[in-house]
C-alpha cells in the first residue's frame, strides 16, 4: 500500500482522521495536527520523510576515514625512518643447509658419528684410528655382527664443512695402524659391535615404528624380557593415545626384531 500523497512511498499508517494511507512523513505530521492535509484543508501535501544517511551517520564515516588515512601515513613514515637507518630487511637471510651427516661447528667425534651413519646406513662401522683434533680419522666398515670388510680414512675439508675420504681399501689388503702410516690385518673382536645392532630398548621401538610404517609417531616398551629378544611395544601419534600393540620377537640370523603380532591398542572399559 502507498501513501495517498506520495505515490512513491510505502504507507506507514492511517490518518486519524480521515483513515487514508500515509507514509512516515504525512503520518508523524497528521498525528501532530489531528488530521491529514486534506483533513485540515491545506493547499499543499506535507513534504516526504527523508531518505538516506543522516547527518550523523556522515560525520562518523568522515572520523573513520580520517583514522585509516592517518595509520597508513604513520606506518610508512616508520618503514621509511628504518630503512633511513638500514633496519628493513626487504627478504629473509639465506640460510645454507649442512648436508645431512655433516657438522658445519667442526672435527669432532659426533660429526664423525654423523657421516659415518649416512655414507654407510645399515652397515656396521667403528673409529680405528684418529689424530688429536679429529680432523684425519680412518673407520672400519662391515655387515652387523659380522668381520670388518673395509676401512675408510677421510680428512675434514674446512671449505666444505663436513668429511671427504681421501683413501680406503678392504681388510685383506691391510688396515692402516696409524692414521696416514702402514697397513695392517687387525679385526676388532665381535663384542665391540656398537650396540645399536643387538636387542635393546630403542631398537624394540625403531622396529616397531617401522612395522606399523609410521615412523613419525612415538613407541613405549610396555613389556621385555630380560635380555629384549621379546618385546611388547606401544605406538601411537605424539602427544596423542596409543593406537597400536606391536609385539615383536629378535631374530638372532637376521640380527633384527620380527613383528609376531599387531593389534588395536584397548583402553579399560573402553568397547
């Protein structure tokens, strides 16, 4: 419904008088006067209620504007007075990556440690001989368990920041007895095989871990035996509950753990 005056405009109410439909303008102004324009005999229609934002409404989005433009101006005139004094930085540093293995601090035995266990992953390996520093090192190498089969001499390269191997040979052709000096036939005795190769707590979880081919989680030794040829192992996501029980058992001819069981963690009163 339309107001009677003004075509264009949804009628708000009546006329108390008269009864006929008035937008908020003409209806306000009856009210006033106890009767539409052509109650009262007016020669003219009130005009139309304003539309559009008031007066108010422009002043506060004038503020607001006023603010924006104010911060944006304080911020450049900030990154401008630090790049003045060369305190911007356009890109982040370049940092180089130490390849893996390596240790860029330095000689030393856990660089040593660290190549050792990437230039020869799954194999046995032990320091048969060094110089003070750590800087000339010569290594055994074989298959766990087992003889030595090879030897390795590496410098460390200060350029490079890791170990390069500047000579090696096979046992039979001689180990070198000093670093740099004569070769000879010595093999060290199989209780000197690092530990890493023989049941124990962490190997328990290394392979249980990788049984359940989820190397990124966390493992828990619930249950052992005394000399870890048994295990019982519990794996599941970090800082989360237990997922998986991997039961494993130590294989002496394979020198590894045997996964004999996996099955769905059960929590107490749980279905």
């Amino acid at each position: 419904m339309k107001c009677f005056y003004h075509p264009t405009l949804d009628a708000a109410g009546y006329c108390p008088s008269c009864g006929r439909p008035l937008c908020q303008g003409c209806l306000n102004a009856a009210r006033a006067a106890g009767g539409c324009a052509e109650c009262l005999g007016a020669s003219a229609a009130p005009p139309a209620a304003r539309s559009g934002p008031s007066i108010g409404a422009i002043a506060a989005i004038g503020c607001l504007v006023i603010l924006l433009l104010t911060a944006l101006l304080g911020v450049g005139g900030y990154i401008y007075y630090l790049r003045a004094r060369g305190e911007v930085i356009t890109q982040p540093p370049v940092v180089e990556e130490v390849p893996t293995g390596t240790q860029a601090a330095g000689p030393s035995e856990g660089a040593v440690s660290d190549w050792a266990d990437a230039e020869y992953a799954g194999y046995a390996w032990q320091v048969s001989d060094r110089n003070e520093d750590w800087t000339d090192v010569t290594i055994l190498v074989g298959p766990p368990q087992s003889e030595w089969m090879g030897w390795v001499r590496v410098n460390w390269s200060s350029g490079a920041g890791r170990y390069e191997i500047v000579d090696q040979g096979d046992i039979e052709m001689g180990v070198p007895e000093e670093t740099g000096g004569p070769p000879s036939t010595s093999s060290p005795p199989p209780e000197e095989i690092p530990e890493i190769y023989r049941p124990g707590e962490e190997v328990a979880k290394e392979a249980a871990l990788g049984t359940v081919e989820q190397p990124d989680w966390v493992a828990k030794v619930a249950e052992h035996s005394g000399d870890y040829t048994s295990a019982t192992v519990w794996v599941g996501p970090p800082q989360s509950e237990w997922v998986w029980v991997v039961r494993l058992r130590w294989d002496p001819t394979n020198t590894c753990y045997v996964a004999d069981d996996v099955s769905a963690f059960e929590y107490p009163g749980v279905d």
